[in-house]
C-alpha cells in the first residue's frame, strides 16, 4: 500500500526474490532473508493490524529456516517466529487460510504433525462455520 508501510513492503519484496535467487544459484541467502524480515517486520510496525505483512513476514522465517538448516544455523528458532506471525494474523483476522496452512506444513515437517492436524482442524472449522453463513444466506436470498 501507499506510504512508509509500503515502501517497506517494496524494499523486502525485493530482498526476499533477490535471496530466493541467491539460493538458486547455491549461494547463502541469510542475509537477504534477513534483511526482508526486518523491512517486513517494519511494515507490520506501521501497520500492525496488516495480515500481508504478517504472512510475507511469515513466509521469509520459514525461507530462512530451511536456509538456516542447511548451514547449521539456528532453524528451529526461525521457525517459531515463523508460528508466532502467523498465530498474530489468526488473531487479527481468523479467516486468514494461510495462517492454518503455512504453519501446519512446518509442524508436520518437524515432526509435530498431531500439534499440525489440530490447527489444520481449528482452520477447517472456522470454515465449515463460513459455509455455514453462506448456506444461511443464500436461503433467505432465494438463491
């Protein structure tokens, strides 16, 4: 969006891509990934109750956890920082899929899938309850 919040959005967006290709060509991206998260994370500063920052926010932890386990870098603590924006966007907004998803395939990944399977089911119910309303309103709509 427009103003500073943006311009951090723009500037981390660059760095993410820039360290996705570094990771391409068998370079170290860490320091690009951690340049985005700290431009991501100035954008959620700016605008806090934003879930697109949250979820890139979310998204450059885990990049730069795998980019951490592969260097015999501190991955596991990423991670969480990972879990904890997208349990913030979950808290904004609930109807954020990603912010079930995302997290679920990194638990299932380290080996807590019963812990991935309940926020995958918390998820689904919430959307069960969307198609409920759904269904509610289009009846009363005659649709």
């Amino acid at each position: 969006g427009p103003g500073i919040g943006g311009a951090f959005e723009a500037r981390g967006q660059a760095r993410l891509h820039l360290g996705r290709v570094d990771a391409a060509h068998g370079g170290d991206p860490r320091e690009r990934f951690r340049a985005a998260i700290a431009d991501f994370e100035a954008w959620t500063g700016d605008q806090p109750l934003n879930t697109d920052a949250l979820r890139v926010q979310a998204l450059a932890w885990i990049w730069l956890a795998q980019a951490e386990g592969k260097r015999g870098g501190d991955a596991p603590a990423a991670v969480e920082r990972a879990l904890a924006a997208a349990t913030r966007a979950r808290e904004i907004d609930p109807r954020q899929a990603w912010a079930y998803l995302l997290p679920a395939e990194e638990l299932v990944r380290m080996g807590r899938a019963a812990e991935a399977l309940d926020l995958a089911r918390a998820g689904l119910t919430f959307v069960r309850e969307v198609a409920a309303l759904r269904t509610f309103v289009r009846e009363r709509e005659g649709k």
